[in-house]
C-alpha cells in the first residue's frame, strides 16, 4: 500500500476513533440554557399567576416578567461532544456537573430543594410588597424543618412555631440557633412551641392559639467538622399570616430567584396605575422579608431568554450587575437594583420618561 495511502487511511481510521470517544465518553459537565419567562401580571396555561382576593385590586398592563434557567438533569451525562457545542453555543453554558448538583445530589433532592425555595421565595415577595404598602403582616419563628436521626427528630416538628428557647423569648430565626450554641453538646435545651396543627387550627378559626407544649431535648456536637457548636437539628424560618389572599400559580418553577418579580407584580396589582407603563419588563433576584434583593445564578441565560421574548429592560440584582453587563443582549437595558424600593423607582422613572439616570449595569 503506497505510503500517502497509509497514512490517509490512518488519519481517518484515528478520527473516527476520537469521534467514537467524543459521542460515547461521558464528561463531567452540565449544560445551562434560557429558559421560560412568564409574565406575572398575566395568565399562564390559562390562569392567572396572581390571584389577590379580599382587596380591591386594579388594572394592569404590560410585563413584569419573571425569568427562568433550563439545565439539564442530574443523571444526565454530557458527552464530549455536546459539551465542546456548549462551550462554542452563545446562548448555552456548559459548567461542571457538581456546580448544579453538589455532593452527588439527586434530580429528586434538587427538585424538593427548589420546590422549598420557591415557595419560601413567594411568602418574603408577599411580605416585601406589602411591607411596601404599609400592610401590616403577622409573623412569627417556626419549624422549617428537622434533620433526620437528630436529637429534635420525633419531637419538634415542620410547622411548630417557636415562642421561647430556655424562656428567652425568640423573634427572629436567629435567635434559636444563638440561644441553643450557648449550651455544650449533651446539655438539655428547653423550648416552649405552639404546635402545628394547633397553630393551623388557630389560623382557620382566626383566634389566638389555646396552648403550647414544653418540649426538652439534649443537645448533641455539630456534624461539621471542626465545629463542636451544640446543635439540636433544626432550621428554624418564619411563617406569617396575611390580611387577605394572595395565590401565586405557577406549576414546574423551582428555586428563590422570582422573588422580585413576584413582589413587583403583587405591588402593581394592589395600586392605581400601571407600574410598567406599558413596557417589558423582565428581571430576577432573590427577596426577603425586609425587600432586599440578593443575587442569583445564570444571570446570562436569563437576560438572553427575556430579550428573544421581547423585554426592553432587566431588572438586574446588583450582585450581578458585572457579569450580566459583560454581554447584554443587544436591545436590553439592564437595570441594577438593591432593594425593591430601587425597582419601584426605576419603573417610576421609566413610567415618566426620565431615564437619564436610571441606575445601569456596567461591566466591571
């Protein structure tokens, strides 16, 4: 066989080979790409995804669209080749397996994970529009959850509101953590609840719980490792109970970055007016109860998704100002924003034409 011959046939015989491995041979990368963007104004699947009963609402138009990331699923495994189009793809980003699903975390655990996050995220936009309109919001420190095979497992439960840790009375989630560290692990730590189905009970019959339980539990070190804090196995969060109905709908949306929109639509919808004045406007953020705005992942998949469906604006949480600026989308201003109390004026600013110093995003 003629030697140029030879080698052509073992150019093509090797490539083959890398392609075979390319398509077969998994890598440890996951692929995030845009994904759907609702308006919270407006209907989804033909319901509207906010429902305001027992206060007069009014007339809005046009978006306030929160955002959304598609990634792919946890048991999926990349290929060489799909990820070599992901990193060349502008609109994709591949990234490493264990930023999306750290510590070999299931599809099933992430989904429960988002779902939690999501529905805490609806409570504190709830809490932060009303807040806004000087709506006052019971709240009180509850349960929100409890670690398996901890000490506190089969004695404190999701839902039991927290009223006093070794009768220092508690305010704020904080204070059970700083009441319980005060202990050395093995030592008893008392704490006096409401629990929760006689708080659920109290709430349907709009009264005042009828009775708490003392309930003592013994103290054990912190799983961490090197940190030997007594711990009892709880997270503690907080629960509120709202002057009338606020429903938020909106099925296969997991974690907390829908905060802000969702607020800003609650506040658009319980005020005379059109808070947009007829723009798109998309955005995302975290919030909590104070209104703060925090910052979230995938801020590019984001605003690519919110300008391919029409937005001209995009709120952005300051935190991620810089990396949302270093490739905007041609056509979207980006918006950088705090708190809530930013956002309402910014869209202020743009309802009246004043954009000349609306606080943009630059890339740092």
């Amino acid at each position: 066989m003629p030697r140029r011959t030879a080698t052509m046939l073992a150019s093509t015989l090797m490539l083959i080979v890398l392609l075979c491995a390319g398509v077969f041979i998994p890598v440890p990368y996951a692929e995030m790409s845009p994904g759907p963007t609702v308006n919270t104004l407006g209907d989804h699947e033909g319901e509207p995804v906010l429902r305001i009963d027992g206060r007069e609402t009014y007339p809005t138009d046009g978006h306030l669209n929160m955002t959304t990331v598609r990634v792919t699923s946890a048991d999926y495994r990349m290929n060489l080749v799909e990820a070599v189009y992901g990193w060349l793809a502008h609109d994709n980003k591949v990234v490493p397996h264990d930023t999306l699903y750290p510590d070999g975390k299931t599809e099933e655990q992430s989904t429960q994970e988002n779902a939690e996050e999501f529905s805490q995220s609806q409570e504190s936009a709830k809490v932060a529009a009303l807040k806004e309109l000087d709506v006052p919001v019971k709240s009180w420190v509850i349960v929100s959850t409890v670690v398996k095979d901890s000490p506190a497992e089969g004695k404190l439960h999701a839902g039991d509101v927290i009223k006093s840790v070794d009768g220092s009375a508690v305010r704020e989630p904080a204070d059970v953590a700083e009441l319980v560290t005060r202990h050395k692990p093995g030592e008893d730590v008392d704490f006096t609840i409401v629990p929760a189905k006689e708080q659920a009970a109290a709430e349907k019959e709009n009264r005042a719980p009828k009775r708490t339980e003392k309930i003592t539990i013994t103290t054990r070190a912190s799983d961490d490792a090197g940190d030997e804090r007594a711990v009892v196995g709880i997270a503690a969060g907080t629960d509120h109970t709202f002057p009338f109905t606020i429903d938020i709908e909106l099925a296969d949306v997991g974690g907390p970055s829908a905060g802000l929109m969702f607020a800003l639509g609650i506040y658009d919808k319980l005020t005379p007016g059109s808070l947009t004045g007829g723009r798109f406007v998309a955005g995302t953020g975290t919030i909590d109860d104070d209104g703060k705005v925090g910052p979230i992942g995938g801020i590019e998949m984001k605003t690519v998704g919110a300008r391919a469906k029409g937005a001209e604006y995009f709120l952005t949480p300051a935190d991620n100002c810089a990396a949302a600026a270093a490739d905007t989308p041609e056509g979207l201003t980006l918006i950088k924003v705090d708190t809530i109390r930013d956002a309402l004026g910014a869209l202020k600013d743009l309802d009246s034409g004043d954009t000349a110093d609306l606080p943009t995003c630059t890339a740092s």
